[in-house]
C-alpha cells in the first residue's frame, strides 16, 4: 500500500492512485492536443495520438535508483522490490486506470476550444506509456499487463532502467513484448552511472549492460530505443554543477552502448528542470536545443563510422529532442500489425 504522506503528495501534483501501486496522470501534451495545439514528440516521430495517450505506471513509487535528473518524487521512493505488497491484477488495474483518467479530463468535456468527438476519442486510450513513475519492470505480472493493454488493441511502450533483464526476457518467453521498448541510457559509463542513478543495487552497472545485450538479441520482435536525457556542466559553485554527461568523451562512450544495444531508434534529449528535479539540478543545467543537435551530431558521427544508415529523422524544439534511426522514413510511424507483435522487420 502506498503510505498516506506519499499519497496525498501525489494527488497534489494531481496522480490518480488506482489499487495498491499503480497511478495514471494526465499530462500536458494530451491536454494541448485536446485544444489543437499540438501534440508531443511521440506524436510527430512515431504517429501516436497524443490526446489518446495514457500515462501510467503499475508501480508508481517504486524503482530500484534514485536518478539525479528525475523530476519526479524520488525522494517518496518506497524501494526496489515490490515484494510485500499486494499485487493487483493487469485487467482490475487497466479497467480502473482509463476510468481514473476519465475523470481526470472531466473538466475538458464542457470546454469550447475541445471538439467534442476529440474529447469521447480521448476517454478511449489506444496508447498505454508506462513511464509515468517508478520502474514499470518491478511489477511481478508486467507480462499479463502487456496482454491486457494488446487485447484492446492498443499500443504499449515501456520506458525502463534497464535493471531487471530477467523481466525482459519474461516479457519475451511469454510473448508479451510491449509494443516499443526504450532504455534510459543517462550515464556512459560506470563511474558517472553510480554517482548519476544511486542505484540500490549493487550490481546495477552488469544488471544495465545485460539488458542491452538482451535488447540486441530482440531486434524484430520489438521497436527498440536508447534514450539520452543530457544535463550540462555550469560553472559555479553548485554541489552538482560539475555533474555532467554531455561532456566530449562521453561521445564515444554512448557510441559504444548504443552499438552494444543496437536499437532501431536513439532519442538524444535534453533534461527538463522540472518537479522534483529542481531540488538537484538548477534551471541552467538544461542545454538549449543547439547544444542538443551540436552533442547530436558528434554522436551522429560515431555511430555512422559503425552503420552509415544512421540518420537525424526528426527534431522537436520546444522538447530539445533528436530522433536518431536506421529506418526509412515511412517506417517510423507505428502500424497496426505492430501492435500485436505479428511482424519482422
């Protein structure tokens, strides 16, 4: 069970807490995709919905690290494990999360900038992001989720720290790999990775790199993503000002694990300064979108000298965010036989 303190500090930032560990929270993009306002860089790389996107987590407050860029309350971190706790089941915590959400939006369904028959799509989620917070991996029946969210034919992305490959390969033997799976890749190397994820485990640094090698060896069964979230160095006085992982020699150091990985897709990101995260990494440790494309197009460079087909497929500014793939352009966007994980690549 989620404590009370940790409870009523989630609602304030306006999660909706379903069953024992699981949340749903609405977030900006689907609100301004509502409005026609755009939507975010999911949308515009890989053809999703942005007003139909739901945001959630199955184990909202618990992950193994504590990362420094996290913006969200880490501090709240209620540990590694979810062993103790009472498992709900993937079709009571789906059913609930969408009607959670629901009434959430309410407050969209009487608003003249939203067109209404935008507002009864948005009510029905075709994609479920499991990335809202904590560490998705931890929860024990993450597979039968995964079937859950194919069975209403929805598209399913997993955003992961790569600390539980044995998750990974279940999710495979039991064909349930989601959608798109994407692992936060933020430090390049073991030393930068202890101080950057203050990992609970010891053996963190093997745990990730297992997890790239599986990834590897799931090329055409699942869309796979490294991500980069990139903070800048500052100078002065700050405890964490120093703490960078945009510094020139981590170029060849991400080229390595990338290739290590061998994603179909590379997102280089810029990090936010945002919730949480304020309390670590100040305001100016956000990169402006052309250092983005500057660190971008060094990393570009390796990972040409490896397969020459790497490209810049997309940019999205106001989110300093880079699309790097192998893929023509047209196979960017997410199909339907995709969903259900019938295809090759």
């Amino acid at each position: 069970m989620i404590p009370k303190k940790v409870r009523d500090s989630l609602e304030k930032m306006h999660y909706s807490l379903v069953g024992n560990s699981s949340a749903v929270q609405v977030c900006r993009w689907t609100k301004k995709s509502l409005k026609g306002e755009g939507g975010c860089w999911k949308e515009k790389f890989y053809g999703i919905d942005s007003h139909r996107c739901c945001q959630m987590s199955p184990a909202v407050m618990w992950c193994e690290n504590s990362c420094l860029h996290c913006w969200r309350p880490i501090e709240y971190n209620l540990g590694g494990t979810m062993k103790g706790v009472k498992i709900d089941e993937p079709k009571e915590i789906i059913d609930k999360i969408i009607k959670a959400r629901k009434k959430l939006m309410i407050g969209h369904k009487g608003d003249k900038n939203v067109p209404k028959e935008k507002y009864k799509e948005s009510t029905e989620p075709n994609l479920f992001t499991l990335s809202l917070s904590g560490e998705a991996t931890l929860y024990p029946k993450l597979p039968e989720l995964i079937k859950e969210i194919r069975k209403r034919k929805a598209i399913s992305f997993i955003v992961t720290n790569g600390q539980n490959p044995e998750m990974i390969n279940k999710l495979e033997k039991q064909n349930a790999l989601p959608t798109q799976l994407t692992v936060s890749t933020n430090a390049p190397n073991e030393k930068l990775f202890k101080i950057w994820h203050n990992s609970r485990k010891k053996d963190a640094w093997k745990e990730f790199n297992e997890t790239l090698d599986l990834m590897k060896k799931l090329k055409g069964k699942v869309r796979r993503a490294i991500r980069l979230t990139l903070v800048r160095e500052l100078n002065t006085d700050g405890k964490l000002d120093k703490v960078t992982n945009m510094a020139e020699e981590n170029v060849k150091e991400y080229a390595k694990l990338i290739r290590k990985a061998d994603p179909d897709f590379v997102h280089v990101k810029g990090f936010k300064s945002l919730g949480y995260s304020r309390k670590r990494f100040q305001y100016d440790k956000q990169p402006f979108h052309e250092e983005i494309k500057s660190f971008g197009k060094k990393l570009l460079k390796e990972l040409k000298s490896w397969d020459k087909d790497w490209k810049i497929m997309g940019e999205a500014e106001r989110s300093t965010v880079l699309l790097f793939s192998r893929r023509k352009k047209e196979d960017l966007k997410i199909k339907k036989e995709e969903i259900f994980l019938s295809f090759e690549f």
